[in-house]
C-alpha cells in the first residue's frame, strides 16, 4: 500500500456502527467507547475501547482493529515473522526504540485520560518488543501518521483491505437487498 488509508475524526459509534461491528467480529461489543478510524469503505475498521470492560475487567487495549480483511492481512505478516524482524531492529536501533518507547507514552497517556490502568502495560508489547501487529496498525491507524513507527511500518505493508468494497454488509442495505 503506498499510503495509509485516510484517518477521521473520533465520532461516536451509531446503530450501524455497532451492527457492522458485530457483524466484522461475530460478537456484539464490549466497552465500546467510539469509532477511532473509519475505513474508506465507510465501516468502521478500528474501535476504541474503554479501559475496563462493563464487568469491570481491566481491558488496556484502547484500540481495537475489527476489519476481518485488514485483520487477515496483518495476520499474514506476523505469520511471515515481521513482528520477529521488528522487535530485532528494536534492540538494534536506538532511534527506533525511542520512537516506539514515545508510541507507547502516547497510547498509555490516551488510554489515562479515559481511565488510568495503573501497573498495566499498553499494548502489543509496547515499548520493548513487539508482540501484535493488529494493536499497534489500530494504534496508527487512530493516531494518524508519525506517532507509531512500527504499526505505520505495517500499515505501508499491507494491501488495500477496501478495495473490493466493505467487508460487512451495512445494516441499512441489508433489507435494501
């Protein structure tokens, strides 16, 4: 892919939001707080997520990836032994450390402002390693170009997932049908 898909603006999940969310992960949502990044398609493809599910659960993963073809996509690149690769240039890199470990501030420091997990990490092995590529494209994804170098590294590696139009039939056709 040449260039991330475009970012939007954090909207407040509609009915036909949490449809497409149910339909894309087969499940109805838990402790969805908003619709983080819209895919060109116009489904949501990443959702945020509260810090402690209804139940109380803590769940530090603010930002969930719920597009299936993007999230086959991604699986394709862990299963390929980016993240392996990834996590080698880490050690290696001082620059790129520091530019991951400041990823990890950001998501840990928008995940506080909703609600502070205290003694949790943040996610997808951030800072020190990297443990899933879909956290970290979700967080790219959410935050817009420049604040996680390695899930925009991934990002640029994947196919255009909306291509072929959106991966769930949107609620208000489906009866259009």
């Amino acid at each position: 892919m040449d260039t991330p898909p475009p970012t939007t603006p954090r909207t407040e999940p509609t009915d036909a939001d949490v449809a497409a969310f149910q339909q894309q992960l087969g499940r109805p949502p838990r402790g969805l707080r908003a619709i983080a990044h819209r895919c060109p398609c116009g489904q949501p493809d990443v959702v945020e997520t509260a810090p402690r599910l209804p139940d109380g659960t803590p769940f530090p993963t603010l930002y969930y990836l719920t597009c299936p073809r993007a999230n086959s996509a991604i699986g394709t690149l862990e299963a390929n032994g980016v993240m392996k690769e990834m996590t080698e240039r880490l050690a290696a890199d001082p620059e790129l450390a520091a530019s991951y470990r400041a990823a990890h501030e950001d998501y840990v420091r928008r995940r506080d402002q909703i609600e502070e997990l205290k003694n949790f990490p943040s996610a997808g092995g951030m800072p020190d390693r990297v443990k899933c590529l879909h956290v970290l494209v979700a967080h790219s994804l959410a935050a817009g170009p420049g604040v996680n170098p390695l899930g925009d590294e991934a990002l640029a590696m994947l196919p255009e997932w909306w291509s072929k139009g959106p991966c769930v039939t949107p609620a208000a056709e489906e009866g259009a049908q």
